[in-house]
C-alpha cells in the first residue's frame, strides 16, 4: 500500500535525520558525510513514495486543490514588498 510505503519512508527519514543529528557531535567528519548520504537517500526514498501516493489520489481531489495553491500564491507576492521597504514611504 502506498500510505505504508510513505509511512515506512518518513520513519527512515527521521531516523536518518536523527543519526545526522548524533553525527554532528562528533569529531569525525567521515560519520558526518555517511549520515548526510544517509538522509539524501531517505529523502529521496521518501519524496519517491510521496509522489507515488499523490499518483494514486482521484483526479477531483488534486482539482479541488488548484484553487487555493493558486490564491496562496498571491499572497506571498505582497510580502517581499512590504518586507523589503519598497512600499514603506
């Protein structure tokens, strides 16, 4: 089933992300470099089987969501604006 596969996915991740985070406090930076490949691998593992899950939901719901990505996009437009002073007078 594909919700398990991505469960199983996030749970590598996690843990992969959690030996990078041990590895960090080492002085080796060889730990550092096999835990960083490791978390590659799981995101990858997991992006794969978040796509594959996406592949297999009802063409309705992935419509139904076009709308509010689409109005979610317009307001972050506004925010650099205001945050980088160009409207700020």
């Amino acid at each position: 089933d594909a919700q398990d596969k991505l469960n199983q996915a996030q749970t590598a991740l996690n843990e992969a992300l959690q030996a990078q985070q041990d590895a960090a406090g080492t002085a080796d930076s060889a730990d550092d470099d096999a835990a960083s490949q490791r978390v590659a691998e799981a995101q990858a593992a997991y992006d794969a089987a978040a796509a594959e899950l996406a592949a297999l939901q009802p063409a309705e719901e992935t419509d139904g969501n076009t709308e509010p990505a689409a109005d979610s996009a317009e307001e972050p437009q506004s925010e650099p604006d205001s945050a980088n002073g160009e409207n700020a007078g």
